[in-house]
C-alpha cells in the first residue's frame, strides 16, 4: 500500500474504484513515470504487466486459448506430457530443465499455453510490453497492471496454511511434489514465484510468474476472491491513451529498453525494427 502521506498528489486523484481492484487513469507518459515512481518508493515488491489493450483480462495463455472453461488438469497434465516427451529435440543437455517448475518456466518462454502468467518487476519493461505495436495505428488505451507481491504472497501462504497441515515455506512449494499437489489442491491461491534456475530472458526481463493453484483454472475469478484480503489497496490497472506510445517508445529507447535487448538474438533484434519508422518520424532518432 503506498501511504497517503507520500502519494496522494500523484496516485489518488486519479483512481476510481473497480472490481477487485483500482482503476488508474492517467493523462500522459511523464504523469505515469511519476506514478511509478510513487509506487516503487515505498514498496520494491510491486510486480507489472503491460497490455497492449486495456479491455484485456489477467489470463494465462492455458485458460486463454481453451473455449471450454475453466480448463481442467488433465489438459495441461496431456500438454505438459507432450512438451516434456520431445523437448530433448531441441535442447542440448545442459538445457534440459531440473524439475516440474523449470519445464513450466520453458514451456513458458517457448510459447506452450501454461498456467503461468508473465509479470517483471520493472513497470518500464511492461510499458514496453504494452506499447510496442506501433503506436498511431489504434485508438484506444493500454493496461500496465501492477500486485504488490509481498501482500499477495502473505496473502497465499495464509490460505494455505488454514488448509495444509504442515508449514509453509516458499521455496518448498518449487519442488516436484508440492507444485504438483498446489495444481491439484482445493485452496485456490495466486503465487509469486520464479524457477531456481532463471534463463536469459527472465533475467534480463526482471521477470517472474503468477501461479494459480487449483486443477481448474480460471485466473482472475481466483484473483477476485482477494478482495476481502484488501486488494483494490494492492491491485491497480493503470490506464492510458495508446497515443502516448511514442513518447514512451522514445524515452524507453534511451533507457536500452527495447526490442533487441529484451529478446536477445536475431528474432529480438528484427522485432525491434519495427518501432522506427513512427519514432524516427517524430524525431526521436
């Protein structure tokens, strides 16, 4: 929670009320610099995700692409098997992962519909996440969400623990056996969580995930059921108009926040291209 005495001026006139969570309006790119900025002074433990539109739901890629909802775990375990049986193909030994949460952080980065749900620590980063397309194609605006980790980690682990007899420690519920009785248990929790082993682009991306337990998911009715635990002081969608793109592009580009070095590798770096035409039109290289 960020307190009143530091981030009225800049956080509160802005916010409506909404659902489980606030909805922040803001009227440019530097007003949302500001906003960040409020948020990370008082609390490091905030986490952001960029949405290109802002009507987009909180929503693993699993649960996403599947029309019948919510998605049962005999789907993802059928998934999850096939990914596991012919990944070896494509990876060298070293690259193959330890446990079940590193083949769910790969399968992840490779584009495999997972339950998982990619977050960064960086609000910059998930600016660019939302902004990226061009920017002076649409109208319209784009969401950067931001959780506070710690409160919804707290959160997670008092749930769990009014149902699990034993005690519970966070690195624990990485290994093979607690993930696998956190996807099948009844408690339906969201966690922060990251795999031992961090691959190249989670570093660079400051990332990390959000894990719905449950063996059917559907994210944000999980998320919702927060509230009670306080979460519109915890949950904020931060809006803007998608016009602000190109200062954001520009000014995300002098920071070395683009394409080229959060993707690392040809593909990043010809993704990248894509934004020059509209920012060398406004002068911005």
């Amino acid at each position: 929670m960020v307190p009143a005495s530091r981030s009225d001026r800049l956080v509160y006139n802005y916010v409506t009320m909404a659902h489980y969570y606030q909805e922040v309006p803001l009227k440019s790119w530097s007003e949302a610099k500001r906003y960040f900025e409020a948020l990370l002074d008082e609390n490091r433990a905030w986490i952001f995700r960029g949405h290109y539109k802002a009507e987009w739901p909180l929503q693993p890629s699993l649960e996403r692409i599947l029309s019948r909802q919510p998605v049962d775990l005999a789907i993802e375990n059928r998934i999850i098997a096939e990914f596991k049986r012919h990944a070896h193909q494509y990876l060298a030994a070293t690259e193959i992962p330890q446990d079940l949460f590193e083949w769910l952080a790969l399968m992840q980065h490779h584009g495999s519909p997972t339950r998982l749900l990619d977050w960064s620590r960086s609000p910059y980063i998930s600016a660019f996440i939302a902004f990226e397309n061009p920017p002076q194609k649409e109208e319209g605006d784009v969401a950067i969400w931001a959780i506070d980790s710690q409160w919804l980690q707290e959160c997670s682990v008092q749930r769990l623990s009014e149902e699990w007899p034993m005690p519970i420690v966070m690195e624990d519920l990485r290994t093979d056996k607690e993930l696998e009785r956190l996807m099948r248990c009844d408690v339906r929790v969201v966690l922060p969580m990251e795999p031992e082993r961090m691959n190249e682009r989670l570093t660079i991306q400051q990332g990390l995930f959000l894990f719905p337990s449950g063996d059917q998911i559907s994210f944000e009715s999980v998320l919702a059921d927060y509230e009670k635990d306080g979460s519109r002081e915890h949950v904020r969608k931060i809006i803007l108009l998608r016009g602000q793109g190109l200062p954001c592009l520009i000014d995300l580009l002098r920071m070395n926040i683009n394409a080229a070095s959060l993707f690392p590798g040809l593909d990043g770096f010809a993704r990248s291209l894509r934004t020059i035409p509209d920012i060398a039109y406004a002068g911005g290289v």
